[in-house]
C-alpha cells in the first residue's frame, strides 16, 4: 500500500472532537429540556438517540478517515473502488477506522449522558445524591476492589466496570452504587454478573453497595441474559421496546430505586 499524502494535523484532530462534542451535548441537553419534568425520561430514549446519530456522526468521521488513511493517488478513484484494488486495501483501513472511532464514542457518551440525566434528576427531585464518572471516590473504590496477601501479591481483582458512581451528597460522598454503562451486552454481561458475586468478598464498607446496570438498545426478549441479570441489583434498558421482567426495567424507574439508597 502506498503511503498516504494527505495531512490529519493536531488542530484537526482538536476541531473534529470539538464538534463531536457539541453534537452530543446539543443533543443530550435537548432531551433533557424536553423532559423537563422528568428528566429520567430522557432516558427512555438515549438507545434511539444514539442509532440516530449514526448518519450525522458517520458525516463527520468518514471524511477524517479517508484524510488520514487514502493515499492523493487513489482519492480521485473512489468511484472506481471495486476495480482498483488499491482502493479496496485503504477502504479496508477507513472502514476501521470509521468503526474503531464509532465504538468508544457511542460508549464514553452513553455513560456521560445517563450522569446527566441522574443529576438532573436529582435536581429537580431534591435528592441528596449525585453520580459521577470520575475523582477521589471512584479511585478509591477501584483500588479496593483488588484484595492482596501479605507482601503485597495480587490475589483476586474484583474490580467492576465503573462507569457512574453514585454518591451520597454528603461529608464523605459515601457510594452508594456502582453503575455499569454498556450501550450493548455481547460477551461483557458475565463480568458484570461475576463482580456482582464478589461484592459481599470486598471490604466491609464496601459490601453493601449496590450494582446496577444500563444498556442502549438490550431489550431482552429472549434469550439466557434475560435471566442472568436477574442476579443484578437492577437493570435499566434505555428503549421503550425493552420487555420488562424481574429486575430489568424501563430507565425512567431507577429513580425510585436509588431513593432507597438514601
């Protein structure tokens, strides 16, 4: 494969993460002021938010991938993709591209928005707890999950995903729960399951914190997940298809979950 000509720069690169950003805070903040009432309602909706970002975000990515990965040579040949063999190698690498920024994007936001819409909640509902995504808690509670022997060998990581802490808005921001954000479940519900059986093998004062989690677009209609999640303090599904059973609820009812944490 030839070497690429075209220039990504670091401003670039600033400019195009900037705009990503204020895509997704425009579109987040629009949801919540529909929901103003209740912003958990918002959350009903972020699994359909995320899918129809797709094209407008796709706009934006495809160009940075065929700056940074297509070679001066091949640009003019797009048109000529499947007989150009060249241009099938680099579509490989901008196809890769596209999908390696689409992933960590939709997750790292996903987590970002449901704090938002928790603390606006909380907010509105005159709850004295917060979530948050990062800080002193949640450093301390990742490295109390790792439990040693003398001399300081690892014996057991009982770490959890921490996307979202909730904390009590208090003297010590005492957590409460732990959040795990997936905006699908694929292979990563087992470890969630798994670390939720370790909880009462941590330290004492963290045993009794509660771990929940949030997923975009699981609807949970068939299929061994839907009872394996039961083990969960509670699921949430941001889609209004999702079909509720036992502990797997619609977003919108965390609310009166949490308060019981108080």
């Amino acid at each position: 494969m030839s070497k690429t000509t075209q220039k990504w720069d670091k401003n670039q690169e600033k400019e195009f993460k900037e705009k990503l950003n204020k895509i997704f805070n425009n579109k987040i903040a629009f949801a919540i002021k529909k929901s103003s009432k209740n912003p958990l309602e918002a959350g009903n909706n972020l699994g359909n938010l995320l899918k129809n970002l797709d094209k407008e975000i796709v706009e934006i990515i495809t160009p940075r991938a065929v700056k940074k990965w297509a070679s001066s040579k091949t640009i003019h040949k797009w048109e000529k993709i499947l007989k150009d063999p060249q241009m099938v190698l680099e579509l490989r690498e901008i196809g890769k591209s596209i999908a390696n920024s689409m992933r960590p994007i939709a997750g790292n936001k996903f987590a970002l928005w449901v704090t938002e819409i928790l603390n606006a909640y909380f907010q509105i509902e005159k709850i004295s707890l917060k979530a948050i995504t990062k800080g002193r808690v949640k450093s301390e509670l990742s490295s109390k999950f790792i439990r040693k022997l003398k001399g300081g060998k690892v014996t057991r990581d009982y770490k959890p995903d921490i996307d979202i802490v909730i904390i009590k808005r208090n003297e010590r921001n005492d957590p409460v729960a732990i959040i795990s954000a997936k905006t699908t479940l694929a292979e990563r519900i087992m470890q969630t399951i798994t670390w939720h059986r370790y909880l009462e093998s941590v330290p004492e004062e963290f045993s009794k914190i509660k771990l929940f989690l949030v997923t975009a677009w699981e609807t949970f209609e068939a299929g061994t997940n839907k009872e394996r999640v039961q083990e969960l303090d509670g699921v949430y599904v941001c889609n209004k298809n999702v079909k509720e059973y036992g502990k797997i609820k619609l977003f919108s009812k965390i609310g009166k979950d949490l308060k019981k944490l108080l």
